[in-house]
C-alpha cells in the first residue's frame, strides 16, 4: 500500500509499505481522511516533540477516519463497512492507569504517528475494533476526522471543572483553542476571552461566534504578551478569569495562562510547546495559589463528542479551510506549519 513517510525534517516520502493484516480483535481500516495536528508539525519540522525523537523514518498522522473493510475473528463484524472515527491511543488494559479508568496516561500506550509507531497518512491501518467509532452516513470522512481534536477540546472542558457563569481566557486560537472555547459556551462559560498573536487566526474566531477576541503581540508575561493581559485585566475590572487555558504551541501559553487566571483559581495546559522544559511564572501561580491542570489527549469521550457535532453544538467543519488529496499530502504538512493562506485545518482526503 502506499504511504507518506517522514524521512527528516520537513521532507515526506511516498514509499509501498505492506498491507497490515488484521488480528483477531482489529479491524483493518481504509483510510479516507486524516487531519493534520498542531503536534504533526512538530515532528514534521523538529522530529521531536520533548524527548520523544524520530529516529527512522514514520508514517505521520493520527486524526483519521475511514471505512472498516475487515474485522478479525473476535472483532465486532457489524463494523464492516462502517465509517469509523478513530480513537488513536490504543493503551494496554492491564497497567494501573488503565485499570483505574484512565487509560490516556497507559505506561504502554500505543500511538499512532509518533516514534516507532506508524500513523494514518497512508491506505489502511490496522486497529483495535473497540476503538472504531460509527458515525451516520450524514458525517463525511473529513468530519470524521476531526472528532480527535474535537475529542481534546472536550476534555479540556472537562478538565476545567466549569461553574455556569465562570470567565475564561483562551490563549492560541488554532482549531484546538477555537473548539475549546465553544465547548466553553456550551459548558456555560458567562464570557470568553480570546487572544492569539496572528490577526487571521483573531478574525477566524469571530466568524466562529467568539465575541471578545484581542489580537496579542507575541512574547511572554512581560514581553507583548503582556497586552493581551492588560486587555483581559480591563474587561474583567482586574479580577481576571476563573479559568485559563492554554491552546498555543509556544513556550509564552503557560505562563499567560497563569498570568490571567484571578486568585484561586485555574489553568489548564493543553498546548504543546514542543520544548522539554518551559518557564513558569511561579510566583503568580504561588501567590494567586493556582491550580496547574495539564490535558493528556482524552478518555472515554469519543461518544459525547460525536454527539456534539451531530447535534450542531460543536461546529467543526468550518475549521477545515483546506483539502488536499493523498498525492498533495506533504503540501497539506508544509502549509499547516507555515500558517500559510489563513489554514486552520488542513485535510488530506482521498
Ligand atoms: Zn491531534
Ligand atoms: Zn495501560
């Protein structure tokens, strides 16, 4: 079958991998669509995200979607022929994180398009059937696919512990922040402050019906992300918000996050910088006494969030602005990570 391999930094290969054979608990799944993430680009770019290093060329990607074509012997046959979201961490079942219920933090997690794990940005894929969400024929493939960003927005709210009428900020507002901010409304959130430092991204959040946006400069607490500070201190007469949450890929989403959260109260880190280490603005959080939540991914929230997009409360497709096909794929990769022509989500159909 083909796929598109990382061979190094920014540099893709198609190349004929063999066809996986399904076990006996997987169902073997026809790729039609996989969404490029936040976290891709960082191995597209670095190879690395933190210490986790590509050594030898991967097969990227990890938001998918497609049609089961078989199901091994002990799968669920009812599959066959379904389009299927994806849950991508497969974990193991037995460690102690597993069996407590959180099996996003399994010691032997496997996920897909990472170091020594081949990804979706190729023909099928092998995987666990449980893990193979339905959805109605009304949801297209792309759609589908976004169920996994969806899926961490969701539990970022979850994570948040909202009250109804809480304020919140939103610090990045690339398709993960934009879906975390809805899911904000949704969870009734009274107002939501949202910054980024790039103007399309601002603008797209209006159009997504996120009301009070500030284009940020960039920079840390005491650097241009200070302005955004300022603005948020402004609207909420000094007290800042009950909840902030950081959605950005830089190192600066961390400590703004903290920087806008009032006395007492909570951030959530969902974005990822990429570094092994970022700065903290300490005493801020000590002296505001802060909760730090950090967000791995998701659990058991694949079915609510397919839930709210068929519903219609959580739109996600109007943040797929571009579709590229399976030969245009690396195209999909280097646009994605220069921000280029205003991309929130880039899809590579076929
Ligand atoms: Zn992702
Ligand atoms: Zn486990």
């Amino acid at each position: 079958m083909k796929a598109w391999q990382w061979l190094a930094p920014k540099t893709l290969g198609l190349v004929d991998l063999p066809r996986p054979v399904p076990q006996k608990h997987e169902a073997l799944i026809r790729v039609e669509a996989v969404g490029v993430c936040g976290s891709d680009i960082h191995y597209f770019l670095d190879g690395a995200i933190g210490e986790n290093r590509l050594t030898s060329p991967v097969v990227l990607g990890h938001e998918y979607a497609g049609i089961v074509e078989e199901v091994g012997a002990d799968g669920d046959q009812a599959l066959v022929g379904r389009r299927v979201a994806v849950e991508p961490g497969i974990p193991c079942r037995r460690c102690e994180w597993c069996v407590k219920g959180r099996y996003n933090l399994c010691t032997s997690l496997f996920f897909p398009g990472g170091p020594g794990s081949d990804g979706a940005v190729c023909e099928y894929i092998a995987v666990d059937h449980e893990f193979c969400f339905p959805v109605p024929d009304s949801i297209s493939a792309g759609t589908a696919a976004m169920v996994e960003p969806a899926a961490v927005a969701v539990h970022t709210a979850a994570l948040a512990k909202i009250r109804p009428g809480d304020t919140a900020a939103v610090f990045g507002l690339g398709v993960i922040g934009l879906l975390t901010a809805r899911m904000l409304q949704i969870c009734g959130v009274a107002r939501v402050f949202c910054v980024d430092v790039l103007p399309y991204r601002v603008a797209a959040a209006e159009r997504y019906g996120l009301n009070e946006v500030f284009c940020s400069q960039p920079g840390s607490l005491k650097e241009g992300g200070a302005s955004a500070l300022d603005w948020i201190r402004e609207k909420t007469e000094g007290r800042c918000c009950d909840v902030t949450f950081d959605c950005t890929n830089s190192a600066e989403g961390m400590g703004l996050a903290c920087g806008a959260a009032r006395r007492g109260g909570r951030a959530v880190l969902t974005g990822i910088s990429g570094n092994e280490m970022d700065p903290l603005p300490v005493s801020i959080a000590r002296r505001r006494e802060l909760c730090l939540q950090w967000c791995r991914r998701f659990v058991h929230n694949y079915p609510v969030t397919i839930e709210y997009i068929l519903s219609g409360a959580l739109d996600v497709d109007s943040l797929i602005t571009h579709v590229f096909s399976f030969e245009e794929a690396q195209q999909a990769f280097a646009l994605t990570s220069a921000y280029g022509d205003e991309v929130l989500k880039a899809s590579i159909e076929w």
